[in-house]
C-alpha cells in the first residue's frame, strides 16, 4: 500500500486568516517572505481559503489514490512522485480538463513562472485592439505537498490556529483502526446480536 | 490576472448522440443566414463532433488551452487568442494540417472551405488530370469559436434538447468546486466530533 | 412511404417522441427502422430528425447513391438525414418533359405558406402568387388548387353533416381529409369507421375532377391527363395510391410530391423564385375562397364548414366570420356554436396523439358533441412531414406559428371566404355536379374505408 498523504484543514479550528496561502505561495517561490514582496511575481497559493457564513477553511489537493485530474490529462502532464501527484508542468498545455476533473476545485492554470519571471509562449498571440503580443505560457497549478521542504508543508507550519494537519498514511490507518475498535466494542457491550445469530 | 479561457464540455450522461448540436453549430457559423434544410447549399460542416461508440456518446470540442498546441504549432501564426477564445483566422490557414497533429483532444479539423454559400477555390493550385490541369476547392482549419459574438451564447449549448452541454467557466468552477470540498469535511467532522 | 437509413441513424430516438403511433422500432443508441404496418406516414420522424449525413464520415455510401435511393434530383443541394420520405420529384420531371401528357397540378392551402421559406424568405412567407409563377415556369398545363376542392368538401361534408343531424345518422361525424389519420382509424378503431364523413379528401376530389370535368373544360382526352398534386403532407402519395381513387376511370392522382420537392424542381429548373412577379391560378379549378385555405391549419376545416352550415341552415349571413373558438394549437378544444334552433357540438383534435381518449369516449357512448375535426400533424397541414423542415428546434415552433398566422391573413385577404360562395363552385354543381350528395358526387367525391387490423 502506498497510499497518499495529504494536508487537511478542521474548519472547526481555522480562523480564515489565509497565513497558508501566503506561506504557500512564498514557499513556492525559493525565496524568502521578506524579498517576496519585491518581486514582479504574482501571487499563486496552490490552496484556497473558502470563506462563507457556513464554512471557514483552506481547500488543497488530496492526492488522490485514482487521481481523475491525471486520468482526465491528455498529455500525461500528471504523475505521481513518492506518493505525491504532481504536474510536469513542461508538458501542461493549459486545457483545463483536470480543472473540470478535479471534484475540490483543487486544480488551478495559473502563467508559468521561470526564476519569478512570467514566460512568453512561442507562437500563440493574444489579438487586441492595440494589436497582437505573444501570450505568456500558462501551467496547472496544484499542491505539491512542498516536496523536498525540509519542514514540510509550509501551511502546515505557519497555522497559528492549528487548522491544518499532515495526514500520514499511519494516521489514517490508526483511525480508523480505532474507529473499527470502538465499533465492535459498542455492539459487544450494548448485547446487541444480528439476527439469525442464535440459532 | 484574467480570466482562464471558458470552454464547452457536453455530459455523456445526458447526451442521447441526436447532433443537433452538431447541426445548430454549422448553422450559425453559415456565413449566409439559413433556417430550413431546403436553404442549406453547404454541407453540415460542424465545429463540435459526436463520439458514439460502446462505451460513450458525447460531442468533443475545443477546450480553449491556455498554451493551445494548435497555435503554438501553426507554421503562419493562424491561430491567435481573441477575447479569451482560440480563434482560426481562415483567410491566413495554409491548410497544413499540423494543428490536427498537435491538438490531444481531435478538436481541430480540416474542412471544405466555403464564402456565401459557395465552394472557395485555390488561386493557382491546380491537379493535373487527364483533361489538363483543374484549379483545386480551397480546405482551412475549423474549430470552435465558443460561438464570438452569437446572442444567446454558443448554440450547442441554447439547442440541445436534453441540456447536455455547458459552457465552463474554469475560475467559477474551481471557487464552486472548493466551497462544496469544505463543506463535506465540515460535514466530515460533526460525524466524528458530534 | 417512411424509412430511416441505418447507416446515418445514431439511436437517438428523438423521431420516437415525436410518433403518434409508436411505429419506430429499435433500441436506443442502435439505428431505428419503422414499423410499416403501423406508421401513419405522417413524416413527423423526417421533421425532427437532426442526425445527418456528415462529410467528415468516410464510411457511408457517397451522396449521389443516397440521392438516388432517396429517389430524389441529383441537383439537390441540401443536407441529408436519416429519416426521410421517399420522393417522387423525378416522376414529375419525366412527366413535364413529356409532349404527350398533359400536366395539370393541384398545390395544397398549406404549401403556399411555406415555399417560399426554402427560398430565403422569412418563415411562413404567404406566396401564392409566386408559386403559381413558378408552376407555370415548370411547364405545367394548368394550374389548380387544393383550395378549389376543399370549398368543394366544405359543400359536401357540410351537408353530409346536416343530413346526419337532422335525418339521424351515424354521430359524432369525423373528418375525412387527413390521410394519416384515415389510416390510424382503420387499422386502430375499425369499428368507428362509419362515423368517417364518406368525403374524400380535397386532393381526391380534384384528382376525380381533373381527369372528368377538368379534361372536359379543356376539351383534352382524360387519358392524357397526368395529374400531380404537391403537398404539405408524406402520406398523401399512400392515399393517392388506395385502390379505390380512381372514381375518374383512370388513377384520380398520378403523383404526389412534397412543398420540399417542389423546392427542389423550381431549383432544378434554375428559377429564382424570390424575383418572380405573382400569377394567378387558373380557372375553374383553381379559384379559392377564405375557407378554402384555413384547411392548411387546425380548426381550419371546422371553421369552414361551420361558416357555410350556418348559413345553409338558417339561411342568414354569419354574424362573425373568424371563429377564434376553433383555431389554436396542439391538443383537443371543444366548442357550442348555435346554429338557428340547433345546438352544434363540435371538437377539434390538433396532434394525432391526442384522439384516442376521445375516441374512446365515442366507443362507450359518452362524448357530448356532433362533429369532430382531426389533423394528425401538431398544428395541422402547415406543420406537415413534407414542409421545409427547420433546422433548430426553436425555429420548428417559430415556423409552424408564422405559417399558421399567414394562413389566416390570407384567408382574411381574399374576396370570398365562404365556401358556398366560391363562383365557381357555384358553377361546377350547375355544370357537371348537380348539387351536394348527388348522384355525380357520390360517385366522384365520395369513398369507403377498409378495416385494417394488424396481424398477431
């Protein structure tokens, strides 16, 4: 079994301050918070907080175990890497598919960025009225669970509110092996038998 | 930052395979107004095309790609982005066929070229027959224009009778997407906490 | 007759919904073929059917083999689809090219106000006159019209309805001009077959009066009279082809194409419709009035025939000449007219799919009205299998409501709109005919029906 892991907000905790989506995008930057304001480079969190009068918390990929966002790719531009998946983004062409695939709104197409500087495609224009100018590239964009970060996730890190956690593999495992225990546990004390089971 | 480019996707779950989308699409992209068959002196040249096979029935089209391969790939800057559409200037097609190599999805076509109604022909392109050389029928590139400019929106979208395709709007559905995932775990965790 | 080309037919069973008579047969997403025992011909799959033959697809049979199976002019331009009739366009041509026949054509109320939309012209254009130009340009003999011998039955019927009211025949009395539901009655409810007006259709009349009173006017031997008829209709050639329609002694009518066919010829024969300057039809059987030419839509036939029973029973002009009560769109309407002392119940059936509860209460005694007027198509004859067929949807409701308000400016517009008041009518039973119900007329215009039941 090599299921994934991924990061998941308690929307019971968070207090929508949107700390993960700055540390996100930071994160994802190579550079430090105190330089990234300086740069050119827009702001791409690759998680969102969803902030309405029900519900306050960030949305993130789960990694799917069957991802449909890498079934639904033409061009094979999603794989998984160490249980992450993960976008190649020099083979992402920009359809979207995986957007409409995608059941959380995980998947975002967002310009491509080289060293913080956006990319000029090589043949597609935009067409305007002040005339044609080469469109910059534009690439999915997705949780990668800040592989190689040495501290981890970086949501993870900066939550003040404790909202977001890391769920491991172990994790889930003794959950819900707890979850079974306390199943059997409650039809054992509670003398409850299934029918048919005294005959 | 602007918006991603919108996209019509069909539900192959809704879609009973009747090609009326296929038909309203070559009637509005009729550069001659028609409304009866009687009126058509053009075959039915679609933009959008049924798969019916075993497994799936559903029309394909143009996803509108963000880094469109088709453009990318055209030798003489034929395809461009227009107001968030990937459009194919006819006029400029040399109809070399390698938007069709480049594009994943088999949204690109190559067509009989057509002008009020009437076969375009070659300027000198001629085939060598028996009976001399013949002045060959112009073909370009085709693909959808998500309807620019069509009151209503795209007719595939306004004429399909079991509502079986939509225009996407990637931003909308992402924020939509989103919203419905946080309310699941919200749901998620009364279970385990209540 | 009816068929479905399972190479171009993807299952979609849009046809299905739209049958009257559940005669499409086939699984869904598989090709459909038709059930033509129980099809009615009415042409209604042709109408809707979207699933056309695509140039992109390399493997069907090349367009000139589908034209001529289709048996239609390999000059035809316009796309194919699965469901079609089969035409006739050819068999007029040939007759056209013939020194030896002499062509007289007959063109039904509801093909005038269509025509002209396989022309560019708006939907529902009212185009008589140039239609008559057009015919004329064909090289037909004469022109006639439908409208002539749908006075015709008005005085017919009108009477048979009187005289089964007030002498105590077979009631309710059913109309007898829709061919489809003629067909539908015989083979689903043989047993209310007397209830039938025994008048034939207005085609069938003019087909017994071209080669009787029609060679006769034009002192041309009946043989030599090749008498074709255009209709908004794909079953009217089936009724052509009973075998009892040939009261004349020869086939009543030869041929029977479609305002689409006629499309096609008019094309063929390089004629720009839209510059022709208006024509008249010729007389006597071409002279129409207002109640001649509402036969096209639903209510039509109703409101003609109550405009000259009205009069014929209390010998007094009717006060009001357009009864809005009968007109309307798809599905039943009931109406009390009071005609003199009597109380006249009628009912108008727009949509063959909706008569059977009706006729059922006829079955068991219970339905509370003397005369009933069916149209199988949804709006009646302007929404006919064989007009110019919409290409969206919308435009299929957009053009039965511009051909149906066109109808009923025509009939607004023109000098007589009363049957009993048509000079030529008048003339043809001083003439030829004697009066209504006469021993000519029940010879020539008036028919029998055959029970039709389906084997088990």
């Amino acid at each position: 079994m090599t299921a994934s892991t991924f990061v998941l907000a308690d929307p019971t905790k968070c207090i929508g301050c949107q700390s993960c989506e700055i540390a996100c995008a930071v994160a994802h930057l190579g550079t430090s918070i105190t330089t990234a304001g300086e740069m050119e480079a827009p702001f791409q969190p690759r998680l969102r907080v969803v902030r309405t009068s029900q519900v306050t918390m960030p949305i993130q990929c789960r990694h799917c175990e069957d991802a449909p966002c890498a079934n639904a790719c033409p061009v094979g531009a999603i794989v998984r890497q160490d249980g992450v998946v993960l976008v190649k983004e020099e083979k992402c062409i920009g359809c979207k598919t995986c957007v409409l695939a995608c059941p959380f709104g995980a998947m975002d197409v967002v310009p491509a960025l080289d060293k913080g500087q956006r990319v000029r495609q090589p043949g597609l224009k935009v067409q305007t009225d002040e005339g044609a100018a080469p469109k910059e590239r534009y690439v999915a964009h997705k949780c990668d669970l800040c592989i190689g970060r040495p501290g981890g996730p970086a949501c993870v890190e900066v939550c003040l509110a404790r909202a977001l956690v890391l769920v491991k593999r172990g994790t889930m495992a003794r959950s819900v092996k707890s979850r079974r225990t306390a199943s059997a546990m409650q039809i054992a004390r509670s003398g409850v038998q299934p029918a048919g089971a005294n005959r | 930052m602007c918006a991603l480019n919108a996209f019509v996707v069909a539900d192959p779950n809704k879609c009973i395979g009747c090609k009326v989308c296929e038909v309203a699409c070559a009637v509005v992209h009729s550069d001659v107004p028609v409304k009866t068959v009687g009126q058509m002196t053009t075959p039915i040249i679609p933009r959008l095309y049924l798969v019916k096979t075993a497994e799936v029935t559903m029309p394909v089209q143009c996803r509108h790609c963000e880094d469109a391969p088709c453009a990318n790939a055209c030798p003489v800057g034929a395809i461009t982005q227009r107001d968030g559409i990937i459009y194919v200037d006819q006029e400029a097609c040399v109809g070399c066929k390698t938007c069709m190599l480049a594009c994943p999805f088999g949204a690109m076509e190559m067509v009989p070229y057509y002008r009020n109604g009437e076969r375009v022909k070659q300027l000198r392109l001629t085939e060598e027959t028996g009976e001399g050389p013949v002045l060959q029928d112009a073909f370009v590139a085709s693909k959808c224009d998500r309807c620019i400019g069509v009151e209503g929106g795209p007719a595939c979208v306004a004429n399909c009778p079991k509502e079986a395709l939509r225009v996407v709007r990637p931003d909308e559905l992402r924020r939509t997407r989103n919203l419905e995932a946080a309310l699941a775990v919200l749901e998620s965790v009364k279970n385990v906490i209540g | 007759m009816i068929y479905i080309d399972q190479e171009l037919c993807t299952g979609c069973r849009s046809c299905a919904d739209v049958c009257p008579v559940d005669a499409i047969v086939g699984e869904f997403g598989q090709p459909q073929s038709v059930d033509q025992e129980l099809c009615v011909m009415c042409g209604q799959c042709v109408q809707v059917c979207s699933s056309y033959a695509s140039i992109l697809d390399e493997g069907i049979a090349p367009r000139e083999q589908k034209l001529a199976e289709r048996a239609m002019l390999p000059s035809v331009k316009e796309p194919l689809f699965a469901a079609y009739n089969q035409g006739k366009a050819l068999k007029v041509k040939e007759a056209l090219a013939d020194p030896d026949k002499y062509v007289m054509v007959q063109v039904a109320p509801a093909v005038r106000v269509a025509i002209a939309e396989e022309f560019g012209m708006p939907l529902g254009s009212l185009a008589p006159g140039q239609m008559a130009a057009a015919l004329r340009r064909l090289g037909f003999d004469r022109i006639y019209s439908t409208d002539f011998t749908a006075d015709l039955t008005i005085m017919e019927e009108g009477h048979e309805l009187i005289e089964r009211v007030t002498k105590g025949g077979t009631l309710p009395m059913f109309t007898s001009c829709c061919p489809a539901w003629v067909k539908y009655l015989e083979q689903t409810y043989p047993e209310l077959l007397p209830h039938l007006s025994s008048c034939k259709s207005p085609q069938q009349m003019a087909g017994a009066l071209f080669k009787t009173y029609g060679a006769k006017v034009d002192k041309v031997d009946p043989a030599k009279v090749y008498s074709v008829s255009v209709m908004p209709c794909t079953c009217k050639d089936f009724e052509a082809n009973r075998p009892e329609m040939k009261a004349s002694g020869h086939q009543d009518v030869d041929v029977v194409i479609t305002t689409r066919e006629l499309a096609h010829l008019i094309k063929d024969a390089g004629i720009d419709f839209a510059s022709l300057t208006e024509e008249e039809y010729d007389r006597p059987l071409g002279l129409y009035t207002g109640a001649g030419t509402i036969f096209g839509a639903t209510g039509g036939v109703m409101e003609a025939a109550l405009r000259t029973a009205y009069e014929v029973i209390t010998k007094k002009p009717i006060p009001e000449l357009d009864l809005e009560y009968v007109r309307g769109g798809e599905g039943v309407r009931y109406a009390t007219v009071q005609v003199g002392d009597l109380e006249l119940k009628v009912c108008v059936v727009s949509g063959l799919k909706h008569v059977a509860p009706v006729l059922e209460q006829v079955k068991a005694g219970t339905a509370d009205f003397h005369f009933m007027e069916v149209m199988t198509c949804p709006v009646g004859c302007v929404s006919g299998g064989g007009q110019p067929k919409a290409l969206l949807p919308k435009d299929r409701i957009c053009a039965r409501t511009a051909r149906t308000a066109s109808t009923y400016k025509h009939d607004g517009e023109l000098r007589h709109r009363k049957s009993h008041e048509n000079p030529d009518i008048k003339k043809i039973y001083k003439e030829f005919l004697g009066k209504p119900l006469g021993e000519q007329s029940h010879h020539l215009l008036h028919t029998t029906y055959t029970p039709r039941r389906r084997d088990a």
